[in-house]
C-alpha cells in the first residue's frame, strides 16, 4: 500500500494532545516496533503505518483520532488515506520529537521514562 500526502491534514499541536484525549479523542502510533518500544505515549495505540490498511475495521466514523509518528512525515500520510476512508484523523504536529518536549506520559515497554528514536 502506497500512502499519498496531501497538505489538508488538520493538525493538532503537542500543548493540546492531554485535553484532546480527555475530550475521547484516539491516539494512534504508526511508527515501527523498535520505536514503538523505546518511547510512547501510555495512552497510544500502535498499529504500525504499514499495517493501516489491514486494521482499517479498528477505526470508526464515529470516533476522532491523533495520528502520531517520530516527526510528523509518515503520521500525515496516514491521515491522508484515513480521510479518504472517511475516518476523522489528525496530524500530531512534529509528531514524537515534539510531543516528547511537553509530555510526561512518554514510557517504553517497562514502564519507565521513554525516549524517541
């Protein structure tokens, strides 16, 4: 699966991902397992970018979701081809590099303190 980029993604800045998800907004990882592993945000879910389109009866209509990545890249193209399926979607502006500035819930798989590579 090829996944287009186009710059009509809406994004969502990192200062307001807490209050999005308080407000039930979903937050997808899109990045690869070893990044996945080494840093996350507790409350992601992760379903790697290449994956998407096989997990695409994961996402709902009804619900909103924060796309995430390391840097934004790849988390837009995924918005992208979500849009296109009609699924709410929203680019993590600066994705985990960003967010890691301002966020105290990035961990990796043992619970302690993440970082992003």
């Amino acid at each position: 699966m090829v996944f287009d980029m186009d710059n009509k993604n809406e994004e969502v800045l990192p200062e307001k991902l807490e209050d999005l998800l308080n407000a039930g907004y979903k937050l997808i990882d899109v990045r690869e397992q070893d990044e996945w592993d080494a840093g996350h945000h507790s409350e992601a879910k992760h379903i790697p970018m290449g994956t998407i389109p096989e997990n695409i009866e994961n996402f709902s209509t009804a619900e909103n979701y924060i796309i995430i990545c390391r840097s934004g890249g790849r988390s837009g193209r995924v918005c992208s081809f979500l849009e296109k399926e009609g699924i709410n979607s929203f680019n993590l502006n600066g994705g985990m590099n960003k967010l890691s500035l301002t966020s105290e819930k990035i961990i990796d798989l043992d619970d302690n303190i993440g970082t992003v590579i």
